[in-house]
C-alpha cells in the first residue's frame, strides 16, 4: 500500500537502518537508508512512502531543541489465519451439532408415529383373537424375516458377529422378550390407554435401576419429579373403569424389563461394530428363539387353529391384514428406536419412549372412543406432567 506525508509536515525523519536521527535543516528532507521493501520518494508536492506490508501511524514526534509530536510509522503484517481456522472449526463443530439434532428428532417422530399405528392394529388382533403369546411370536417372526430378506437381497448390510457378539446380546433379548410379551399381555386385558398410563412411569424405573445398578447419582429435582409421575399413574389406575389385575401386572413388569433392555442395549452396543437396525434384527432373533417354546407350552397350536378360524368368520380376510400390519409395524418402530438408541442414553431413550406415549394415549381412546373419567384423566395428566418435568429436570 502507499502512505503519503507532506514536507511541510516534517522536518526530521528518523534513521531505521542505523537506530538514529539525523538533524537537517528544515528545507532539505533527509533520506534515511530503510530496508530493500521500505523505498522514499520525494518530488516537489509530497514525499511517498511506499512498503510491501501494511503500515501504521504509531505517533508523532519532532526531535530538536523543544520535542514536538513526529509522524512514527511502523510495518506489521496481521496473522489471521489461526482465527479464521477456529472460526471455521467453530462454525463446522455446531453445523454437526446441528445435523445431529435434527437427525435425532427424525427418528423420534417416525418411532413414535410407527408406534401408534402399532397400538392400534394390535388391539384389535387382541380383540378378536386374545391369545398374546402367538401375537408377541408372529411380531418378532415378521421382523426376523424381514431382516433375513434385507441381507440376502443386500438392502442391508449383514452384520459380522461371533460368539462373544450373541453372548453378550442374550441378557438384552431375555429382558426384550419379557417385556414384549407382558406388553402384549396387558393390553389383551385392559384398553391401550391405560397400559400406556402405567407405563409412563417407566422414568420411574429407569431412575431406580440406574441408581442401584450403574451407581449413578441424580440431582433432588429429578427424584421430585417421580413423585407425580407415580402419584398420576396410581389414580389413573384406581379410576380405570375396566381395571383388570393381569393388565395392570403386565405393564409395570414390562416397565421394568425394558428398563433392563435399555440398559443392556448401550452397554453391549459399546464397542461393537453392529449398527442400531442389525443390533436389533439379531435381538428378534434371539428373542424369538427364546419365546418360540414358552409360546407353544402357554397357548399351543389347538388353542390358535380355533381362534384362527373364529376370527376370520367374525372379522373376514380382513383380519390377515390386521395381524401382518401389526407385525410389521411393531418391527418397523423397535427398529427405529434403536437407531435412535445408537445416539442417546438410556434415560433420554426412556423419557422419549415415555413422551411417545402421550400421542398413543390420545389416538387410542379417540380410535376406540375408550370411556374416560374426569378423575382418570386427571392421573394420566399428572403422570404426564411429571414425565415433562422429569425431562427438563434431568436436562
């Protein structure tokens, strides 16, 4: 750049190769020996001061008899490529953060969308056709196929596994198992409404299992906010107008071993090279290897080729669909959730699942126009209220 100063302005400059100052008269301008970038050139208006780096005016000052402000210019030349570096690493870093939210907020609408349709076929299978454990096998048979069809035909990948792979996934696929099954058990029972009410305690659980088995602490605001959780789930239970034991039984066990899945599931998933859709397609298998034989001894095949024939005269050939679609569908959305898993800890998973719960809650009874008194709404809504709370109190 050039940087231009008047004579009249100056009556001295300073010598920058010899670190000192020349005394001339103030009608001649002193050329000083400046380094090859610094070049001085003088003509009769101005004297131009040219440099290959940046300058700037640090002050003025005029050496002589009395010391007057002269005109100091120094170079420098700004390095600024670190900053733009951690701005643009800054910038990268919260793009990322970014897509991964988003990300994660896709897999949970879909989770809970697919879970919805779920509810609702499957009641009304188990409203035709009560025989929960057939129901809970042919679920995971669907999935397991389904998966088997995707490796074969490479729309997926096949997961590399060994035996410490499937050893340590049989704890998971035993609580997986459990839980399913005490699920389906419930709602054979009671409306889908009021097992999921009890089952929006499951943060309940979650906390309980975590403290005494992972060893982790909580702050008071997060055990607080159990106390409506429980409190609603319990009134909505003594309200429930078609109340019924085995359902209420169910739920809470299948709270409690999907608390244990979870968990299990994050740990053996560290470490592994199986993503969260193999991770699962090996857990309905393994599932309904272990459920397979507990199925046939509990029902048996009498006992489902009557029912098959009762429903199918009472429903028609449209009850084929219902049992496919709520086979598939209960695949489809386990197989989200633990995608979604893969990125979340267990209790985000469980306060999610039970967040999930509300829109099952409310299509349920809009669907099956489920009988709900004020008071039991009023414990749903407090379990609820305390599933939000418990959220934001864990955030």
């Amino acid at each position: 750049m050039s940087f231009s100063i008047k004579q009249s302005a100056l009556a001295t400059c300073m010598d920058l190769s010899n670190s000192f100052v020349h005394k001339r008269s103030q009608s001649r301008i002193c050329r000083s020996s400046f380094p090859p970038a610094l070049i001085l050139q003088n003509d009769h208006k101005r004297t131009n001061i040219s440099v290959s780096k940046p300058l700037h005016v640090s002050s003025f000052e005029i050496i002589g008899k009395e010391k007057r402000a002269a005109i100091q210019c120094k170079a420098y030349e700004a390095d600024k490529s670190q900053p733009i570096e951690a701005a643009a690493a800054a910038a990268a870093e919260v793009k990322t953060e970014t897509a991964k939210r988003v990300k994660i907020g896709i897999y949970f609408a879909t989770w809970w969308a697919l879970n919805v349709v779920f509810n609702i076929y499957n009641k009304k299978v188990l409203n035709a056709y009560p025989y929960p454990w057939l129901t809970s096998t042919l679920s995971l048979a669907c999935g397991s196929l389904m998966m088997l069809i995707s490796w074969a035909t490479r729309i997926a990948e096949p997961p590399k596994t060994d035996f410490e792979f499937w050893k340590t996934l049989f704890p998971v696929a035993v609580a997986h198992t459990i839980g399913h099954v005490a699920a389906t058990v419930s709602m054979s029972k009671v409306a889908v409404s009021f097992t999921h009410i009890i089952k929006s305690g499951e943060p309940a659980f979650s906390v309980l299992v975590s403290s005494c088995l992972l060893g982790e602490t909580f702050p008071p605001a997060v055990y607080l906010s159990l106390v409506p959780i429980i409190g609603g789930c319990a009134l909505a239970a003594v309200t429930e107008l078609n109340f019924n034991m085995i359902g209420f039984t169910g739920a809470m066990i299948s709270n409690l071993a999907f608390v244990f899945r979870n968990i299990f599931s994050k740990k053996g998933m560290k470490g592994k090279s199986v993503s969260g859709m193999n991770y699962y397609a090996c857990l309905s298998m393994l599932s309904l290897v272990i459920l397979t034989p507990f199925a046939i001894a509990v029902e048996g095949p009498q006992m489902w080729a009557a029912g098959w024939e009762k429903a199918l005269s009472e429903i028609g050939p449209q009850f084929i669909w219902w049992v496919a679609a709520q086979s598939i569908f209960y695949h489809l959305y386990n197989q989200v959730s633990y995608m979604s898993l893969d990125q979340i800890s267990p209790l985000t998973f469980s306060i999610g699942n039970t967040m999930k719960r509300i829109s099952v809650i409310v299509s349920s009874i809009i669907i099956f126009h489920t009988p709900v008194q004020p008071i039991n709404a009023l414990g749903a809504a407090i379990a609820i209220l305390g599933t939000f709370l418990y959220s934001q109190a864990k955030a």
